[in-house]
C-alpha cells in the first residue's frame, strides 16, 4: 500500500521476531549463559587472587597492604556475587 506506515517490524500486525521455541525458551538460555560466565570469572579470579598471596607469603615471605587489599574485595565480590545467584 503506497503511503501506508509499515511500522517497526513490517507491518501493524506484526510481532517481533522470537527466538524458537518461543520467548519462554530464549530468557533461560541467555540466564545459563550469565551465570556460567559469571561462574567462570568468580573461579579465574579466586584462583589469581590464591596464587598471588600463595606467592607473596610463600616465596617472597611478605604480604603487604595491597595484599590485605585485594583479598578484601575478592571476599566483598564473591559475597555479591553469592547474593546475586
């Protein structure tokens, strides 16, 4: 139709596109996704955090306050990351 407003999604009774199996079935996928990433940075980020204060109190015989510093804030992310879950 000439003139006629298509709209957004091509036409006034068009929906927007969902993934298949329906919008209840894309939610949940992207979810699992979030939250293994979100796993999987909380584990790479405790085992630096250990293997760094394995080092500095270990080899180098010396933890200092930037030590103390990160240790602090591992625990105050793992404690919002637990929270969030």
């Amino acid at each position: 139709m000439p003139g006629h407003d298509e709209g957004f999604f091509g036409g006034p009774d068009s929906h927007p596109p969902v993934a298949e199996g329906g919008p209840s079935k894309s939610l949940p996928d992207a979810a699992k996704e979030v939250i293994a990433c979100s796993v999987a940075m909380a584990t790479l980020t405790s085992l630096v955090v250990g293997l760094r204060i394995y080092c500095r109190s270990f080899l180098v015989r010396k933890v200092g306050k930037d030590d103390w510093a990160i240790i602090i804030g591992l625990v105050r992310f793992l404690n919002r990351h637990s929270a969030s879950a």
